[in-house]
C-alpha cells in the first residue's frame, strides 16, 4: 500500500494522489457528460425536456419524447360555455324532477345571481348508433357519430367566468401571458409542413372569443411558435400580389432577393439572428403562395360544397362551413395545431356564443345548426380521407351550465364543476363514456377529471412527456400542465 499512516490518518503520497485525483476528475466529467445528453437512466425519467431549437430553423421538425398515436390535432372550440345538460349529458332525473328545487342547494346562488329550480332541457334525448349513446336533437349530424366519439363527462375548470376559462383551456392557466397549446406543441414538434405556419388559429366568422388572441398567443415562448389567425372569410392580410405585378417579375424578384441574401449571409457565417431572419422572410414568402391556394376552395367538389353546406342559406352556418373545410386542407396540408372557433364574443344577450343565459332554447336554435352540419361533415370528410387516422380531434368548451334555470330567466348559469369534452380519432376509444356528473349534472362525480388531465393527455398521444417539456422562463421550469394532471389512460386504446 502506498498510503502510509500518520497520527491516525491515511495519507497518499503524490503519485498516487495525481493518480487517484485524476481519474475521480474524469469519472465526474463523464456523469457530467451522460446527465446533460440525458442518458443517465436514473435520472434521465425525471430530467426537463428542453426541445434543441434552430434559430436559423426554428420550425425545423423535431422528434417526440416516445412513439407517437397522432401527428396532428384539430381542437374544436365552442366558445361561451355551451351546455352540456342540451347536447351530450342525458339526465333522466332532470326531467323526473322538473321545477323542483335542486336538492340541498336551494337559493343557491351562482356566476350571475340566485337560481330557481331544476329545468329538463328543452331538447329531446334519443339513442344514436349501435352504442345507444343518447345524445340531443339539437346536434343530429354530430349525434350520428356517436359510434366514433369518446365522451369525457366528468371534465372540471378552475374558473366560472369566460376570459379566464377560455385561458384555461387554450393554455392551462387562467391567468393572461402563458403559452397555448398549440404553442407548447409547435415547440416542442416543429413541423413537417414547409410553407405553412405550424399552427393555426380559424376564428369564428362573427369575430373572436373573449380571451381573444391569448387562446392562440405564445405567452413567454418565443414568438415563432404562436398560432397564425386567419379564417375562410378573412385571411392573411397583404398576401394577394399585386394586378400590376406579374408572376413572372414577382418570382423573379423573389429569386434575385435570395440572391442577395444567400450572399449576405455568407459574409457573416455563423450570424444565427442573420439566418433566422433570412428564413422567416423565405417562409413568409412560400405562405404567399400557400396561403392563398389552401384557402381556394374552387377545386372542391359539389358533393363536398354539400357536405359541409358551403352555400347554405344560412349564412352564419356557411360562414362556419368554409372555416370547417379550411381546417381540413390545412391538416391534411401538414399543419400540425389547427384551433378552431365556433361562437365569437358578444356583450349581453345576442347570437354571438353559447352563452346562454336569459334565452337558452332561442340561442341554441341559431348556434346548433351553425355548428351541427359543418363539424359533423368535417370528422366524416377526415374519416373518409384517412386523416383520423392519425389525427386527434378534441371538442370542447370552456364550462358547463347549471341544472337549473336561473331566477327569472329562462337560461342556465355558468357552472365549472362538471361538464362534457369528447375526443375522436388517433389513439382513443369509440362509443366509450368516461367519468359522469351527478344525477342532475351539477358537478363531476365518478373520474372526475381536470383540464390539466386533458392537456397531459393530448401530448401523450403526441408522443410528449408532459411532466417532462419544459421551458426555463424566470427561474422556474414552466409546463403547459403546470405541476397538475394526469394522462387519461382509460380512454386510450
């Protein structure tokens, strides 16, 4: 042994102590090395994903965490609070216990004031489908899906006012400035798709929701990864060239600007602000091509023109169905988050959303054909097409209604304790009901599931660890699920 003893302490003599001393020091910087690739098994279940973004790329395709069900997701987003009592939550209690006070809760009061007594919905329920899945007359083309949806009943927000719900459910957090969804997964995915933005926003034709552009906005990401705003009606503006202009002098224009630029760049190799700049501009200039034919819908068929009503004489309806049919070419374009709106924010009682409180039954007359036909002919055009196939579709909203009627009124109040959300398409189950609100449908009961849970669950079929991307924003490690949620498992095939 060369250690030799001195007073009771073990000594190296300098040999052994370059030695011993050197290869701790490599020994370190290798644990160092594993943990930073992430490679260190023990520790690589609980290390942050940060995705590697370009700047020169920053929309570069970037792989998922593990093996993905979906490539793509279509959220389709009632705004207003619509009713779960009026369309897919069958309460045959409601109806046994009509204008009779809501037990336990009587003079309760709610969002906007004291509510008076249980109220059956105004529209009958029937069976749909082999499954049998009662489901309102209000949506029959939605109802004839019944087979290929997947019902979460038993959904739950943190806030009973609009803004803030809509907050949450677009981005996780009730509050203003955090990233949305599609936001999270532009990050976290990039896209595939060249000359289209990563991620979509389609307000509906009578304006946009309450919480507005926070639904698609970026919060603290960087600004690339927010949903781009355009509908059928209204698209990117300042992208039509010029009548004076040729295509001929406009592409040759765009050529020699490459050019230019290509050799700029090779003036300062290494200038990432350079290069990225350079490539959004060459992105913003295929999206002047793209943009305009994706929403040409002149080579569409008469029987698709009929399938989602593009010429109803309802013209809210049509104006819905050319947002519902630019949906699909986008996805099937490559577009990897398309949020799309049905219902616009309007002050007091109007036609503008779901929010029905005074006149329930007469507002829903207007939305539910707005919505029924057009959203229906969308998931059959997508099954037919085979773009389900790997595409997960969500249907929601941002809270349900009360069981009763509120006082002196003939509409429901806002009610966040227990509501409908339904999936179809990659990775989930058909005909398949999870979780369920009370007797009356007041609140969630059985699986009761939360907002976060349906985030975690839409990046799991991503192939995204949820508990995992992360973003490092001021000191903390930020999350689209915060420290909350759980993937709903038990209705994944």
């Amino acid at each position: 042994m060369n250690a030799v003893s001195h007073a009771g302490r073990w000594l190296l003599n300098r040999r052994d102590f370059l030695r011993y001393g050197g290869t701790g020091l490599s020994g370190i910087a290798l644990t160092a090395l594993l943990s930073e690739s992430g490679l260190l098994s023990a520790e690589n279940d609980r290390l942050p994903i940060r995705p590697k973004v370009f700047p020169e790329n920053p929309l570069a395709a970037r792989l998922p965490h593990f093996a993905p069900r979906a490539k793509r997701v279509l959220v389709i987003f009632c705004s207003g609070a619509c009713s779960h009592l009026d369309t897919w939550d069958y309460k045959p209690e409601l109806i046994k216990h009509h204008g009779q006070p809501l037990p336990g809760s009587e003079k309760l009061i709610t969002f906007q004031g004291e509510n008076g007594g249980l109220t059956k919905s105004p529209f009958d329920f029937k069976p749909r489908g082999q499954s049998g899945k009662f489901i309102s007359e209000l949506l029959p083309n939605l109802a004839d899906l019944a087979d290929d949806l997947c019902f979460v009943h038993s959904m739950t927000a943190r806030s009973n006012t609009h803004g803030p719900a809509e907050n949450q459910m677009s981005t996780g957090f009730t509050l203003d400035g955090f990233p949305s969804m599609g936001a999270w997964v532009s990050y976290a995915m990039g896209t595939e798709n060249q000359d289209l933005p990563a991620f979509v926003a389609i307000p509906d034709p009578r304006g946009v929701p309450q919480a507005g552009p926070n639904n698609w906005g970026s919060g603290f990401l960087p600004a690339v990864f927010q949903g781009t705003a355009f509908n059928a009606d209204k698209p990117i503006p300042h992208l039509v060239r010029p009548k004076e202009l040729t295509s001929l002098a406009d592409r040759s224009s765009r050529d020699f600007l490459k050019l230019l630029n290509d050799a700029h760049l090779q003036q300062h190799p290494g200038d990432t602000e350079l290069s990225a700049r350079i490539a959004s501009y060459e992105l913003a200039a295929k999206m002047q091509l793209r943009a305009v034919e994706v929403g040409d819908f002149s080579g569409e068929s008469a029987s698709t023109r009929r399938l989602y009503g593009l010429d109803d004489a309802n013209k809210l309806k049509a104006g819905f169905a050319r947002n519902c049919l630019l949906a699909r070419r986008l996805l099937e374009r490559g577009v990897r988050f398309v949020q799309l709106f049905n219902g616009a924010y309007a002050m007091g009682e109007g036609v503008g959303n779901w929010d029905g409180h005074k006149t329930l039954k007469s507002q829903y007359d207007i939305h539910g054909p707005i919505l029924d036909q057009p959203a229906a002919a969308l998931i059959k055009d997508m099954k037919a097409r085979g773009l389900l196939a790997d595409t997960l579709v969500v249907w929601t909203t941002e809270f349900g209604r009360m069981p009763t009627f509120q006082k002196g009124a003939s509409g429901r109040d806002h009610n966040p304790k227990g509501f409908t959300v339904w999936l179809t398409g990659a990775g989930v189950k058909r005909a398949f009901s999870y979780g369920a609100t009370d007797e009356f449908g007041y609140q969630a009961v059985e699986n009761v599931a939360t907002i976060y849970d349906l985030h975690a669950t839409i990046l799991h079929l991503l192939g995204l660890d949820h508990e995992r991307l992360s973003f490092y924003h001021n000191g903390i490690e930020r999350r689209l699920t915060d420290v909350h949620g759980h993937v709903l498992t038990e209705i994944l095939v």
